[in-house]
C-alpha cells in the first residue's frame, strides 16, 4: 500500500464507531471466529500464554472456544473501551464454587505487556482501524520470539450488493473500502513479521426484510467513508432505501431473501527473533538482546 492508513476511512468517524459500538458479539463476528478456531488445528505448538484482542466485539462464544482448546494456557483479554471491558469481565466471571474457576484459568483483562505471549487473538477488527499499521505494531510488541498471530477482517468484495445499489441511486459510496489480503500480507511483513500466510472466503446472508438487514449491517459497523452522505436522511430517503434494497437484493435462489456477500480475509503470522543491523554503531534494546541469547542457546 502506498500509505499506512486506509485511504477510504475517517479517522474521527473510526474513533467515534470504537467508543460508541455495541457492547454485544456479532453472529458474524461469532462465526468466523468459529472458523478461525478450527484452524489452531494446523498449529503443533500449543501456546502457553495467549491474548485475545477485543473480545467483546471480536467474539465471547469464540473466546470460550479457544480457551477450551487451550484449558492451561494463561489468557489476556485486552478492552481498549471501558464499557466493552465492563461487559467482557461479567461475562467471564464465575463464582468461587463455579466448576469452571478450577477446570480452567480465569482470564486477566490488561494490556499485553511487551513479548508476554504466544498468541495474540484478534478477530475481525482490523477493518475498522484507522491506522491499521500501528495496530499491527501493537499486536508485534505483544508477542514474544516465536509467537504468533492470528486474525481476521472483512475483505474487498464486502457488501458488493449493498455499493452496486448505493452507485445506481447515484448516492455517495456506502461503506468505506476494505484493505486486500495482500496488502496485509505486506503491512505485517513491515511491521517485523514473517511467514505471513492469508487466505479468503465469501459468506452470503441473506435476510427476509430490508429491516432486518439494516438491522444486522448497524450492528457489525459504520460508514467510515469521508464521502459519505454529510447529515442526517429523512424518511423519504429511508423508504428510497428499503424500497431499492427489496428489488435489487432478492436473490431467486434464496427464495427471494435479501442477499449480501461478505469476504472474509484470514491471517497468520509469526514473530521471528531479530535482526540486528551491521554498522559502524548498533543500537539493540535489552529486549530484543535476551531474545537474540536465547535463540541462539537453543541452536548450541
């Protein structure tokens, strides 16, 4: 990408859907975390610390699977919203004589200290980030040598049905641009990580009423576009809206349910020891000096 920052989102408008999103887990959010978790199968290593990135929106149902999977693996939940951390801490709190509280660990809510686990789990946030690359940087600092990352977002061809529609009312665009899978690919190599391995799937919902789909798209996010429409619409633009969304979505093979398309992009990468620069002076913090030793007893 030619810039760290997505060229189609507000960083005001961004910063104003994170304090104000719903405190709630998305079915979506919910079933692509589901997705993500059946491919921990493919990693050998189990992690012995793990941090899950905004859980509330990321998943809970997802979190509870991970941590199924790794019942004895330290977990951090990190909130960076007050109110989501509220609900992330009730939903995970269990009664001194909860069967739960001894069969697995309960979770911390912190921010990660630097290189301070294995995993960092972050699901389907990373679209909404104004700048995506000091995002990226974070979860970087937060994994130690030989971690590793796993995440997902929306990709390109997101509600492609919704912008054809928004394009023929001759409307302004009606969502802000999703980042391509290979472009994450190369931010996360910037940001110091390596092997990055992405892929994609498409997701179709489909919805009986206009209603219900307007619905679903307030609760997964916002317009971040700085293009979009600059005040409030009316009823009239609203009935305009349900009215173009009910002839131009039915899809026949759904029985003529409203159709959406949603592309799920898919990443995982490691955090390598690292690399120190030859010349005439060096400079390497002691953190990245204990990582260097340590690598390099294992070698002898």
């Amino acid at each position: 990408m030619s810039s760290a920052r997505p060229p189609t989102i507000d960083p005001v408008a961004a910063a104003r859907w994170h304090a104000a999103a719903p405190a709630v887990s998305p079915w979506l959010h919910e079933e692509v975390g589901r997705r993500m978790q059946d491919r921990l199968q493919w990693i050998v290593q189990a992690p012995d610390s793990w941090c899950d990135w905004e859980s509330v929106r990321g998943g809970l149902q997802a979190h509870s699977l991970v941590s199924a999977r790794y019942p004895r693996a330290r977990s951090v939940i990190h909130e960076t919203s007050a109110a989501h951390d509220k609900v992330a801490r009730e939903a995970f709190a269990r009664p001194w004589w909860s069967p739960g509280r001894w069969s697995a660990a309960n979770p911390e809510f912190a921010n990660p200290e630097p290189a301070s686990v294995q995993m960092l789990w972050a699901n389907m946030g990373l679209h909404t980030a104004a700048d995506p690359q000091a995002l990226i940087a974070q979860w970087h600092r937060a994994l130690a040598v030989d971690g590793y990352l796993m995440f997902s977002c929306l990709g390109p061809d997101t509600l492609r049905e919704l912008h054809a529609v928004y394009a023929a009312m001759g409307w302004p665009p009606a969502g802000h641009a999703f980042t391509d899978m290979h472009d994450w690919g190369d931010m996360l190599v910037q940001a110091g990580f390596a092997e990055p391995v992405m892929d994609m799937e498409r997701i179709t919902l489909t919805f009986a009423t206009p209603e219900r789909l307007v619905q679903e798209l307030r609760e997964l996010g916002c317009n971040l576009h700085p293009g979009r429409h600059a005040a409030l619409r009316g009823r009239h633009w609203r009935a305009q809206l349900y009215s173009a969304l009910s002839q131009r979505l039915a899809d026949p093979k759904n029985d003529g349910q409203l159709a959406l398309t949603f592309e799920i992009i898919y990443g995982h990468a490691f955090k390598p020891a690292p690399r120190v620069r030859v010349s005439e002076s060096s400079a390497v913090s002691l953190q990245d000096m204990r990582a260097m030793l340590r690598k390099g007893g294992e070698r002898t």
